[in-house]
C-alpha cells in the first residue's frame, strides 16, 4: 500500500503501529504467519488510514500475497559483491593519509569559471606514486568570477596556500606547485603586476615553492573539484509533486457524494453560485474539518481556511462559522501566542512605620 506524498512524515508514526506492520517511506507492509490475524492486522491498518484522512491507491495494493517485493530491491550475490567491493574502497588506498613533514608536498590546483579545487598530496613508497592528504573546493564570488583565466589560476594558489599555511609555510622541503596554467611559471619573473597581483605576490614570498605546469589531462583531480559548483543547464519546467487542484485532498471523497444525494431533501438556496457545490447545515463540521485538520492543510487560519472551502463548497453564513471553528480548535489554541507586552508585577505598598506618615506611590 502506498501513501500520497503530502505526509512525509507519517512512516514514522507507523513504524509502532504493531505486530507484523513495517512502514518505510510511503510503503506499509503486513505480514503475519496466521490468515485469522493477518485478515485483523490489514482491517486495523486501514481503519487507523481512514481515521486521519489518508488514501491508498487500489491499483497499487496487494492483498493475500505469500511474497511481494517490496520497496522494488532484491539483494543478490551480485549486490553483495557490489558492497563489499564498496567497503574495501573506503578502507584502502587511494584513502587520505597524514601529512609528514620529512616528504616533500606537491599541490595540484586548477581554476574553473564558478570554483576553485585543490589536492595536497605526497610521495609514498612507489616514487611516482601522489597519496592524498587533503582536498579543497570553493565557490567563486560574484567579483571572482570576473577575472580572466590567469587571475582565477592565480587566486587558486593564494587560496590554498592560506588553507594549507600550517602544513606548506616553513617546510622543510621545496614543495611543488601543478597548474594546467602556463603562464603562472613566470609569475616571480614579472615586472609588471597590478596591485591585485603584488599583494599576492607579497603573500607568496612567505613560502618555499616551484610552480610547475601540468597539462589538463593530467590535473583531473584539481579540475573535477572546481567544476563542483557548476550548474547543471536543464531545459523545460520542473514537474510538480501534486497538480492544482489536490491542494486540498483528494477531490473524489465519499463527504462530496453525500452532499449530492442530500440535495433531494434540501436543493440549493436561489443564491448559490452555479460553480460551487451548496453544503446543507448538517454536513458544515465535516467539510470544515476536512479542510482545517487534514494532514494536508497543516490548520490554516480563519482566512485560509475559508479561501479554501470556497474554492469547492459553499453555505450561507460560511464565513462566521469557519472563524467560530477555528477560535475552538484546540490544536490552534495551543499554538496560538499574545504578541501583546506581559503585565507588569504587582508590588505591594510599604507599611508606615509610625500614624501620619503616607507614601506617594506612582507606577
């Protein structure tokens, strides 16, 4: 059985509905080894949908069913495999590792129109073999985003030379730097830098390293970490969850068909509007209940909750008797707070201490 997708919620209040009864998400699964209380656990779970106003889809229930698959996965060896390969990628190598000081650093950045992404990294064992020690993304500002290529490079070194400075300034070794920029190997050469560059330059000099080039292909690492906060082009509109007109709840209840047939017994007043659905006096309480206590509606306020019933039904002093509902709701009363100051305390007058002495008290 299934559950519509207003109540996300309502898997959990289900998870201790009782023996034999498994709820995840929006699937309930009831399952008891005896037909006799199988039969009673199915009646009590459906009873207890139809007492908070919830709906299941025939089409997508099965009743006296020895297996059904449910939430649709079947775990195979081939799953099992799957996770335990999934496992000893987490616990093995390539996994980071900590930074130690007698190696030698080489830090790979790269630079992309919406972010900045960079790899610390040392030599271990094999000689050509770069181990993890640490990562770094970070989204561009709407300024940073302005500079050309060779100033988002750039600004990817200072930005990772200011994340790393307790591991990368005062190193023993010369550490190397990897841009898929060329031009940056020039950098300490230059003779004219804009004030921007200077201030960077200045920082640089606070550190031991070489900026050496590395051809994109090789960077993918640093690369896949800036492309991070790319967006996605997607075209067309997004689909909504739930159409127009199941803002409300379900439109098709049994409440709209007792309303018609009361119809023979009481018709529509002269001025009931000819697209709304006239609601005799003794079906007021369960339409307004239906819209202020549904799961779905959330207690809307007087306001709310009478646009809401106007969009379906209506009954002449409908207005007065959906604020007069919600003033003795006691889910909005208890919910409900003074934004009026608190009242002061009340002090006592002093004693006299002796006859004709008065005291002038002003609050």
């Amino acid at each position: 059985m299934r559950l519509c997708y207003d109540c996300g919620t309502c898997g959990e209040a289900f998870i201790n509905s009782g023996k034999g009864v498994i709820a995840y998400i929006d699937d309930i699964l009831v399952y008891l080894a005896s037909m006799e209380d199988h039969i009673h656990q199915v009646r009590e779970v459906l009873a207890r949908l139809q007492r908070h106003h919830l709906y299941v889809k025939l089409e997508k229930c099965e009743f006296h069913r020895t297996t059904v698959t449910f939430l649709g996965l079947t775990w195979t060896d081939q799953a099992w495999a799957a996770f335990q390969q999934l496992k000893t990628c987490f616990t093995t190598a390539p996994i980071l590792r900590h930074p130690d000081p007698d190696r030698p650093f080489v830090v790979e950045v790269d630079a992309s129109s919406s972010g900045l992404g960079a790899v610390l990294s040392q030599r271990h064992g094999d000689p050509g073999k770069l181990h993890p020690c640490a990562f770094y993304s970070q989204k561009l500002t709407a300024a940073e985003t302005n500079y050309d290529v060779g100033n988002r490079e750039l600004l990817a070194i200072k930005a990772v030379l200011e994340e790393w400075r307790h591991w990368l300034e005062g190193a023993r070794h010369l550490f190397q730097v990897l841009t898929d920029h060329r031009n940056l190997k020039y950098l300490c050469g230059a003779k004219c830098l804009n004030p921007r560059q200077a201030r960077w330059a200045l920082f640089f000099t606070h550190f031991l390293f070489m900026v050496s080039y590395c051809p994109g292909s090789k960077n993918s690492k640093a690369d896949a970490l800036s492309r991070q906060f790319e967006v996605a082009n997607e075209s067309g509109q997004p689909d909504l969850i739930l159409p127009a007109t199941a803002v409300l709840a379900p439109v098709q209840w049994d409440l709209v068909e007792e309303i018609r047939q009361a119809h023979a017994d009481e018709p529509p007043p002269a001025g009931c509007p000819p697209n709304k659905l006239f609601v005799p006096q003794q079906f007021w309480s369960q339409v307004m209940q239906w819209v202020h206590e549904a799961p779905s509606s959330g207690n809307p306020g007087t306001r709310r909750s009478t646009q809401l019933i106007r969009r379906q039904f209506w009954w002449p002093p409908l207005g007065s008797d959906v604020e007069g509902y919600v003033r003795q709701c006691p889910t909005c009363a208890q919910a409900w707070t003074s934004h009026q100051c608190p009242e002061g305390l009340l002090v006592p007058l002093p004693v006299p201490q002796r006859p004709g002495c008065t005291y002038l008290w002003i609050s």
